[in-house]
C-alpha cells in the first residue's frame, strides 16, 4: 500500500510508518485488495486510492471538527473514503439518515438531497473512520490489523497540534476513541451512535451540531 499524503500529514503521523505493526498493517491491505482484485476474496471497501481520503480531504491546519466512526460501509458502492459519507446519487444508509434528521431538527434545515460529506471536509471536518478498510459484508473484517493503531496516531497529533477543535463522539467505541482527549483546550461533545439501535437513546435531540457552531469562530454549514 503506497502511503500518499500531503506533507503536513506526513509529517505529523512520520513516526507511524516506521513501526513493525504499520508494516504489517500495510502487507496486510495490500494482499486484501490484491485477492480481491482475482476474485479470490470478497471486495474489499473503500477503493484503494479512497483509503486516506479523510486526511487528503482535511488539512491538519484546518481541523475544525473532528467526528469518529468505526468502519467503512461494507455494501457495495457506498463507502467513499468518509465516515457516514456517501456518494452523490447513493440512498442515505440508516445512520447516515439519522444524523440529517438531528441536524433538520437542531437548525431548522432542510434534509440534502446528497449524502457525500464532502462539503463537511471542505470546511475543516476531519470525518475519521476507526478502520479505514473492510470485506464487504464483514463488518470490523480489519479493525484488529493494526488500523486502531494507526487512527489513534491520527486523533493523538491532531490533539497535541490543535487546540478549540470540536470532537463529536457517538456511541461507546467514538468514546472510548476520545478518552484521551483534553476538555480544557477542546470541546467534547458524547451522545448515542446514530445507528437505529441507538439514535433514540440520545443521539436525537443532542445538538451537537448547534453546540458546535456556538463554539467554533467559523461556524460550519451543516
């Protein structure tokens, strides 16, 4: 796997590629997209130029908000690279549904009619995926390759680089992702995953993302 990023992320996350484990980690993705790729193995999401599209689609310099999922969507045609995010053209998958209607319902929004969160990362949303690969219909297939490793890296220098940065953390493994985290320079916000199981928990009617905007100097159009 060709680790392509800018400098600044390569900078912070140097000490990364060095390390036995991302070596592994790395043999690892490579030979899962190669097996794919003959059809000897169950496809594996996103495609392989989207795996750091998070990192290439947000600038450490420009993190405003940082949100944490735990893996790529695993249906076919819907991961791109975002957490929650989807394509233009693709149906909302549930969670992803859930979080339009919190945002409708804390601004007074209307629901968009694309659910590619690109236009989040544009504007300094750091839309980070726990794992940053998975076989279709294997939901957590590469979460204990080595990709937690890397992806708390990630959290940890953007903790120690910036500071007023919102963390929006749903559900217990976005949380326990977080637990580092410093709330006197940053602002924590923890609710309920947005999945159906839980969203009626207390991720509907959290407001996290009027929160957030309260908090940041630059809102973000949500």
């Amino acid at each position: 796997m060709d680790v392509k990023l800018s400098p600044a992320w390569k900078q912070l996350l140097a000490p990364e590629f060095d390390k036995p484990y991302f070596k592994v980690l790395t043999d690892f993705v490579r030979d899962e997209y190669k097996a794919a790729a003959i059809h000897s193995a169950p496809p594996v999401y996103p495609a392989a130029r989207n795996i750091f599209r998070a990192l290439d689609k947000c600038e450490p310099a420009d993190i405003k908000v940082v949100i944490i999922g735990q893996d790529p969507y695993h249906g076919p045609g819907q991961a791109n690279g975002l957490c929650f995010s989807v394509n233009d053209g693709v149906p909302f998958p549930p969670s992803l549904r859930n979080i339009f209607k919190e945002i409708s319902d804390d601004l007074g929004t209307p629901t968009p009619v694309s659910g590619n969160l690109d236009r989040w990362a544009e504007q300094g949303v750091l839309l980070l995926n726990a794992s940053l690969t998975v076989r279709e219909a294997q939901p957590n297939s590469h979460s204990d390759r080595g990709w937690q490793t890397f992806t708390d890296a990630i959290v940890d220098a953007v903790s120690r680089n910036r500071e007023g940065v919102v963390y929006m953390l749903w559900g217990s493994f976005a949380q326990r992702k977080g637990e580092r985290l410093d709330p006197t320079r940053n602002l924590i916000l923890k609710a309920a995953h947005p999945s159906p199981l839980s969203a009626h928990n207390g991720f509907f009617g959290c407001r996290h993302f009027s929160k957030a905007n309260r908090y940041l100097k630059t809102p973000i159009q949500w």
